[in-house]
C-alpha cells in the first residue's frame, strides 16, 4: 500500500498539545520590540507568515540524482510515493561544467555525483510520469543553469504544459562559485549576464520559478564560520540585485523570486537564530539601501540542507542524530523548504533505505512534535534573542566592510573572500586536532574498531559506456540542420545583447547537447581561470 501524503494540504491544525493543555498560534510580548515585529510582518524575524507550518508545512525535498536519467526518474517517483513533496535534482560534474558525457573531460565522472543530462532525450526520461505543472522542482546547477532550465521548458513544451504552470528553483547563483566551489565556466560579467537573463525571461514567461537560490550552503561547507555564511550570501545577493537593476528590471518585481540556500549544522542555539537573524538583514538591505516596499519582495525565503561536512564515515549511525537535531532546528527557524542529508552521505550517494529515513526524520518532526504549531516557538527566549542579535551584528561588519571597499564581485577578484573562509575553516579544524571542538567518534568516543554495519549504493561502472552510446545514437539520428542553425543564433544574440535564454530553449527543442550550447557560449565569452589564495 503507497503511504504517499500530499503534506501540503496536511499541516497540522491542532492547537492543544499531547497532554490537551491549549497552544496559542503566537506567543510574545504584549508590545512586540520593532526589531521582532509580528510573525508576517516586517523585518520578518519571526517568520514569514501570520500562522507559520498552521497554514502550510515547508516543502520537503530529498537531494537526488545519480547515474542515468531512468535511474534517477525511479529514485524520484520512489520518494513522491513516500511523502516527499517537492523534487531535488543533483547534477554531475560534468552536466554542471558544460561537458558531455562522452567529451574527454568527463571520463570516471559521468553520473557519479549526481545524474548525466547530455540531451532533451536526457531530460524527458529523467521526468517521465512526474506531472511537472503539480511538482515543484529544485535544481542544483549554476555555470549550465539556463541550459538545464530551457530542457525543463522543452519538456514541459513537448508535453503541452504551459510555462506558466511551472514551479521551482534553479540555483543559478555563480558568484558563490568562484570562492566556494569551482564549478564555473565563464568570467563573472558574462556569467552574471546569464544569471540577468534567467531573471528576466523567467519574469516574462514562467512567474512562478524561483530564478535564483543565493547560496550560503557552499560556503558553510567550505568552512565559513555562521556570521560569515551570511555576510557573503547577502553580499552576492546584493550584487544580483543590482545587476538586475542594470539590466533593467523593478526589485519590487523581480524580488518576490529571489530565494536562498542555508546549511544548518548542530550548535543548535546559534542555528536557529541564523535563519531568524537571515529574515532580519533581508528585508531590511531591500528596504533600506534599494527602497523596496513591496513585502514579498523584501522577504528570505530560504531552502535549508542539513550540514554535510557534519556527518561522519566513523560510527555513521550517529549522522542519524545529528541530522534529526539539525532538521529540527531549520524548522524551528522557519524554513520554507528542507533536505535532510542521508547517514551514509560520508561514505556513499545514499541507498533507498537511506534516503527513506531521512524522510522520515522530516515527517516525525512535522507530524509528531508538535513544534508546528506555534509560530516561531522559541522567540523571546534570552538565549536565541541574544544570539539573534549577535549573529546580525557580526554579518552586518563584514557586509559593510566588504561594500566600502567595491563590494562582493572586487572582494573575489582580490581573493578577500576566499581568504576568510579558508581561515575559518583552519581554525576550526586545529580546533578539532587540539580537541577543543568534539566530534563525537572521531576525537572523542571512537571505537577501535568499526565494520560498516550498512550495504553502500554503488554507481556501475558500465553505465557510463551506456550513457555515451545513448549520446551518439542521438547525435546520428537528429536532422543535422536545425541544432547547427540554432547555435548559430545562439553565438548570435551571445555577441550582441539580447536575452539569450529563448535561442537555448530553441537550440534544445532543436536537440543540441548540453555541451554544445556550453561550447557555444564558451566560443564567445570565454573561460575564467581561479584566483589562487595562498
């Protein structure tokens, strides 16, 4: 029997907990201090909305992708059959970085960290029998993401879907890129104009994409410390909005589709209050320094995932806790999307069995802990209050530091950024070396020795010679005129200043690769080479 729950048209509504004793939607202050406000109301510190998870739970997603597009098609509908309300696409390396899988480039790599898309032939298995205008979907993909966003339009297109229908995220957000995680192809101008073009074609066509996930996720991975997660997203997210505003676009309009991307990890107080304190600066930069006055507009909607540099491959059933204990703090800061990360993440992509927990841990919370059903339910504690306050002061500092000297895109050209967060992460490791910093089972409470009590997802090696004879037999068949003739005009509008994202979506209905639209755009823009940080 499916156990498949639309958790949407599910949230909680009683307003008594498990020993019947009465909870309030709200509780605070008879007169609300103005840095708190109300939740709904600006700055939004304790939430977005009036009545919080009593309306509507956060989206959950589950970060998937691997292999061939059928396999990751059966792995998504597996997840919507158990309760997953929204879908996660994770990419492989050589998809996020403009190669196909048959390219040198991408030999050992195909469909290793993530799924291979070469073609629309990729895509429509990829979401064969998943209804694209009733799920929403995230994709994890940036220096590629209007080439993977034009194939999800030509899908939908292909299948009589309006545009308009269409809900979800692509990440597109490079500048993180270029001083957290390296999968960039283009120099910042042209790759920031990319970034503009999905803003305005996606304002124009599909309304309803979130045309940009602003990521601080990387760069906690990477090792920033929490204030700095924050003070470097909100300084890319700046730097968007004002490139938005060259390209001529309203950020009372373009503002309401903004979204961002949080890691949680396990200091359970200081986590909490981020997300708290993230709604805070938001708003109050769109407010104050761009006069935005439409509420949605000066609003973080963030998505949140579980710390993967958290978890451990030593006693890997402890990652089930700490995930739990991050979960639940991304709820208790109000998150309105959020990936659990599976416990065999430091070893392996998660198994099914895996995957499935992970889940799990969401829906206990959402449905068993009763922590839904009160707004913001840890607002005026001294301790969260204080840590609220904290935390926006010291990433306010480093806002302000790095805007009076040019801003996020001069801080990564001169490295400053980078610098910061491999500093962090140096410090915090000697932390753990000295054992001032506890890692349960790696510098305290290790076994002497551990047998993997769990079977591992293997990616078959054959797969990728599968994959590579799929993208030939394509390349025979396809009729040679249309794909060259739309890159044609793609190079086209990329020489001259028209939005290129309508010739990509032309240039995949037409059947060009991935990376033959990437080479295209390389052909004109360029590569960018790393600022090396010693």
């Amino acid at each position: 029997m499916s156990d498949k729950k639309d958790t949407k048209k599910e949230a909680p509504r009683a307003a008594h907990s498990a020993s019947n004793l009465p909870r309030e939607v709200v509780y605070g202050p008879a007169t609300p201090d103005e840095a708190l406000g109300l939740p709904g109301q600006y700055p939004f510190t304790r939430g977005l909305h009036p009545t919080g998870y009593r309306g509507r739970l956060w989206t959950m997603r589950q970060y998937a992708g691997f292999g061939t597009a059928a396999e990751s098609n059966r792995r998504y509908r597996y997840l919507l059959e158990r309760g997953t309300s929204g879908l996660s696409v994770a990419f492989d390396l050589p998809t996020q970085i403009g190669y196909d899988s048959d390219d040198p480039h991408a030999v050992g790599e195909v469909g290793r960290v993530g799924v291979a898309i070469d073609s629309l032939e990729d895509m429509e298995t990829l979401f064969a029998e998943i209804p694209l205008d009733q799920v929403s979907t995230s994709m994890t993909i940036n220096a590629t993401a209007a080439i993977l966003l034009a194939l999800y339009i030509a899908v939908a297109r292909r299948r009589g879907i309006a545009e308009t229908a269409l809900s979800g995220t692509v990440q597109n957000d490079i500048l993180k890129e270029y001083v957290a995680r390296g999968t960039y192809i283009y120099p910042p101008a042209p790759s920031m104009r990319l970034v503009t073009d999905i803003f305005g074609y996606c304002h124009q066509h599909v309304p309803k994409w979130n045309t940009i996930s602003i990521s601080g996720y990387h760069i906690r991975e990477a090792g920033s410390t929490a204030p700095q997660e924050l003070a470097f997203t909100f300084l890319h997210g700046l730097e968007y909005v004002r490139a938005a505003q060259r390209a001529g676009l309203d950020p009372n309009q373009f503002g309401e589709r903004l979204s961002f991307f949080f890691a949680c990890h396990s200091d359970f107080v200081e986590e909490v209050a981020k997300f708290r304190a993230a709604r805070r600066i938001w708003a109050r930069l769109m407010k104050e320094r761009f006069g935005v006055t439409n509420a949605k507009a000066q609003q973080c909607r963030f998505h949140v995932q579980t710390g993967g540099v958290t978890l451990t491959a030593q006693q890997p059933d402890n990652n089930v806790v700490r995930v739990a204990l991050q979960a639940l703090a991304a709820v208790m800061g109000g998150c309105q999307s959020l990936h659990t990360n599976s416990r065999d993440e430091a070893l392996a992509l998660p198994t099914e069995a895996s995957a499935r927990l992970a889940l799990r841990t969401q829906q206990v919370i959402a449905f068993e802990s009763g922590v839904t059903d009160t707004v913001d339910p840890l607002g005026g504690s001294w301790a969260i209050e204080a840590a609220t306050d904290a935390l926006e002061r010291e990433a306010l500092k480093l806002i302000d530091d790095a805007e009076r000297k040019g801003g996020a895109l001069k801080a990564i050209e001169r490295g400053d950024t980078q610098q910061q967060i491999q500093d962090a992460a140096y410090r915090f490791q000697r932390e753990v070396d000295a054992g001032e910093r506890v890692i349960v089972g790696i510098n305290r409470f290790a076994e002497q020795s551990e047998d993997l009590p769990m079977e591992l997802l293997r990616i078959d090696p054959a797969l990728e010679k599968e994959q590579v004879e799929r993208l030939r037999a394509l390349r025979a068949k396809r009729p040679a005129g249309p794909w060259k003739a739309s890159l044609a005009a793609l190079a086209d509008r990329a020489r001259g200043g028209d939005n290129v994202v309508p010739a990509i979506v032309e240039a995949v209905l037409a059947w060009a690769t991935v990376g033959e639209v990437a080479n295209t755009l390389r052909e004109v823009f360029g590569e960018h080479r790393e600022t090396l940080v010693l």
